[in-house]
C-alpha cells in the first residue's frame, strides 16, 4: 500500500470518526426531559378518579386509625424517609418494591391509598397495581408534602406524634448548612 493510499485512508477514517460524532450530537437524548415525558405518560393511565386530595385522605385516614373502615395506606417512600416520620397507620413498601405488593395485599379489590413525598413515585406506581389487577386503588395527590402542609400530624418511633411545620426548602434552606463532598449520586438526598 502506498503512502498516498495510506494517507486517504487515514483521513476517511478520520472523517468518518468525526462525521459519527456529529450525528451522535445530533441525535443526543436529554434523560431528564424523557423521564418528564415518561411520568407525563404514567399519570395519564391514572383516571381523575383515583386521584383523591389530602383533605378525603386526612378523613380516610381518621377512619382507618379509629377502626370504622378497612383500607391500607400504602407510603412508598424509602425506609429512611418512612422512619424520619409517616402517617399514623401507614404501611411502608418502598416504590422500587412495588411488585411485592400481590404477596402483601392479595385482595385486589381491596381499598388501596398509595402516596410518597410528592406523588411522582406514587404515578409510576399505580399504572402497575392497576395491571395486578387492583380496582379500588387511589393516589393522594400532592403526598407527604400536601400532608404536612395542611397541618396535619405524623409520627415516629422516636418523638410519637407531632405536626412539623413545612419549610419551602428551595427558598429557606441555607446553603451554609448544605452537605458537601464529592457525592455523585444517592437514592435520597434532602437537598
């Protein structure tokens, strides 16, 4: 092979190196604009219906502590969350162990209330109980967040029952008392 062949070669592949790079950029996918799309997609299997504000809940919630209705409320959070403080009455099956939900709950007509901190969680999660086959399934809308913001008590193995009092962390927070290190990922990071 001659010099010159060498050379042209050399420079296609070059060309073709940068030209794959170019359409690579082009074709670039943004994960946190897909997961918004994803979650708009999940809610939307989610009827109106099964979709309940703090205020029912807080009432459902007083029925099932006091013994005049059977329902389970399911918080989905992490365990470090649920044991921070979680409503009184509330069973906890972590969001990313939904799928044992079946073994924990067998009646699918059973009356289930699912929520977590915010609600994301909770509409990845009942598009999949509603593919098990549970009919009485509902979301609380807004989560632990809508809770604590409305005022009402939660509790915890360590203080009982108490109200806290919600801070809008993104306004309130100081960032002099913000952890830092070289942290790159966690499951659940309060900052």
């Amino acid at each position: 092979m001659t010099s010159t062949m060498k050379s042209l070669l050399f420079g296609l592949a070059i060309f073709l190196l940068a030209a794959s790079g170019v359409f690579a950029a082009e074709n670039k996918v943004d994960p946190a604009a897909t997961e918004k799309q994803v979650h708009q997609e999940m809610r939307k299997e989610i009827s109106a219906e099964k979709i309940i504000g703090v205020e029912e809940f807080k009432k459902i919630v007083d029925e099932v502590n006091d013994g005049k209705r059977k329902a389970y409320i399911v918080d989905l959070r992490s365990a470090p969350e649920f044991y921070t403080f979680h409503i009184e009455g509330a069973d906890n099956i972590h969001a990313g162990h939904f799928y044992t939900i079946p073994k924990a709950i067998p009646d699918a007509g059973a009356e289930l209330y699912i929520f977590c901190r915010t609600s994301h969680r909770a509409f990845y999660i009942a598009p999949y109980l509603q593919k098990f086959g549970y009919t009485n399934m509902k979301i609380v809308d807004g989560g632990m967040l809508a809770w604590i913001k409305a005022g009402y008590p939660v509790v915890n193995q360590y203080m009982g029952k108490f109200t806290p009092k919600y801070e809008d962390f993104s306004k309130d927070y100081s960032p002099d008392f913000r952890e830092t290190g070289k942290y790159r990922v966690r499951e659940f990071h309060p900052y």
